[in-house]
C-alpha cells in the first residue's frame, strides 16, 4: 500500500459537459462525459504534480463508479478509502457553459441530488492507516449536505486531529447539491473552527462571511493557519501567518474553468508538501507558493475536464518561466 501524502475525501462524479457553449439546458444537443467532483480532481492533481495522494468516497456498484475507480488508479492516487454502494448510483451532474468557458451546474437529469452514492459515505469504513502517514486532509463542503456523509466528514476530521493532519477546506458552494440550501451556511460555518487553510471564491467569501479580503477574513476566524480568496482573471488574495498580499491572474486562453479552482487548491499543497509548511513565514516564500497555485489553476482551466485539464509539474515549471509575470 502506498502511503499518500494528502488525503481527498468527498465526491466523485462525472461532469456532463455541453458540447454547445452558449446554450440554455434545453437547446443542449449532445453532452461529453468528463469525470470530477471538487476533492477527486484535487487528489488527481496532485499525483500529477507528483506529491502521493490518497482518495476517500463512494461509487455506485455501476459501470460509472468502475471507470471512475480507474481514473483514479491510472492517474495514481490511492483508492483503498473507496467504498461502493449496492444500489445507489454514481454521481452525474450536467454542466452548461458560456461561450468564455464559464460554466454552471444544470442539475442532475431525473434524479434527486440526495439519491447518489456519494451521499452514503460510511463513516466506520474510513481506513485509519491513511490518517497515520498523511500531512493533508482536503475537504469540501458539499458533503455536509448529507446525513451519512457529514458524519464521514466529522469521523475524518477527528482522525486527522488524532495524527497531526493538517485540515484544507474548499468551500465550493453549489447550492444544486443540497437539499436544502438553506441548511448550507450554519453547517459550514459549525466546520470552520476545525480548519487550518481555508480557500473561498470571492463569491463564496462575500455570501458565507460577508467579506472578501484575505486579511479581514483571517482576522474574523482567528483558528485559521491561511486563507486563500481567488477570483478567477481578477487574481488572488491570501493571508498566510504574518503575510496578506495578492497575486495577479495568468492571462490564459480558457476552454473550461470546471477544475481551476481544484488545481489551485493542488498547487497550494503541493508546494507545502515540497518545501514543508514553515515557508509560508517567510513573505517570499509564500508568495511564491500561491503564484504556483495560480498557475497549476490557470493551466487546468486551458483544457476541457479537470482532471484531464491538470497540469504536470514540468508543464507548471515552463509556464512559470515563460509568463511575462515573473
């Protein structure tokens, strides 16, 4: 058994693309397949990048969830915290797009969001031999939507505690995944104080905490190592311990911004998991750390499908020296 260094725990789905940019639900003529779910791209880009990554979930006992099972595999994360539901499906959630490669999540076809297999993740089947040797737990919040899997969530957090795992939080609102919409702020705000780096959208940073500055945001949860806000061509601000600074955008050409998010969350912990967490004291140094970050997102959002979007490390390396910024 390999031991990974980062464990991804959360969903994984596919991601039903419209192949018609510009188009509403219903004029949507055919859809592309691309497998995703926030922490599944997260471990995948990591591998990718080459820092051990691990991924706990559930799958369908479908064709889906079997094929899902081997992306994973293939791009070479562990999959020994998968579990496989006996009569719940795998995940599916279409996704229209602008004609700039925005895109928008257009529900799940004839299905509840509550009826997929990722919501019955067993809390008492999380394997406690991954916590042991890992640094990184990543999680998002969509999860929280659910009974069994909140309850996943919260038996991970207390693993994590037990072991010294750092705890990276992506919020990742989309509110199509929750039942109740409403349920949403007070159940991620409950998770918060478990959190050491904690990444938002602007978008997420305003509805969730009503701010959308690193340094005021990192002031108000004081139990937070670092935050991260991105906001997409508008770059990113972040407080890491003493620093608060910002860091532009790459200009990229965008085919699909499905994964960019994921691929910053992956180059954050990479660089950590490279050079070890006490380089973010130094101004520099954290600096650096959440320019890669921008850049493994920037890439990922080059190509259609997050996973297949990432980049590897040498593909991070030469857009760094190539780009203009530095």
């Amino acid at each position: 058994m390999t031991h990974p260094r980062v464990i991804c725990l959360g969903e994984i789905l596919f991601d039903y693309l419209a192949d018609q940019p510009g188009h509403s639900l219903k004029q949507v003529e055919s859809w592309t397949p691309y497998p995703g779910g926030a922490p599944a791209n997260v471990a995948c880009a990591l591998a990718k990048l080459g820092t051990a990554a691990g991924f706990i979930g559930c799958v369908g006992q479908d064709d889906p969830g079997d094929s899902l099972v081997r992306v994973l595999s293939q791009a070479g994360v562990d999959v020994t915290g998968i579990q496989r539901h006996k009569t719940a499906p795998t995940r599916a959630i279409y996704v229209v797009r602008s004609h700039t490669g925005e895109r928008e999540f257009a529900g799940f076809g004839e299905r509840d969001t509550g009826e997929f297999a990722d919501t019955y993740l067993q809390s008492d089947q999380l394997p406690e031999e991954l916590f042991e040797n890992a640094e990184f737990l990543v999680l998002g919040t969509l999860e929280l939507a659910y009974p069994h899997s909140r309850k996943a969530i919260y038996h991970a957090l207390h693993l994590a505690e037990q072991h010294y795992v750092k705890i990276v939080l992506d919020v990742n609102w989309r509110p199509v995944f929750w039942p109740d919409p409403a349920d949403a702020p007070q159940l991620i705000l409950d998770l918060l104080p478990h959190v050491d780096f904690l990444k938002l959208s602007e978008d997420e940073a305003e509805w969730l905490l009503g701010a959308t500055d690193a340094s005021s945001i990192s002031h108000k949860l004081d139990s937070v190592e670092g935050v991260l806000i991105t906001a997409g061509e508008h770059g990113c601000s972040y407080c890491l311990g003493d620093t608060c600074s910002q860091v532009p955008a790459f200009p990229v050409k965008v085919a699909d911004t499905t994964g960019a998010g994921d691929g910053f969350v992956a180059g954050f912990i990479h660089m950590l998991c490279q050079h070890g967490i006490g380089i973010l004291e130094d101004e520099q140094m954290a600096k650096k750390v959440v320019t890669y970050a921008s850049a493994v997102g920037a890439l990922t959002a080059t190509k259609p499908g997050a996973i297949a979007g990432a980049p590897d490390a040498g593909e991070v390396e030469a857009f760094l020296h190539s780009s203009a910024v530095h």
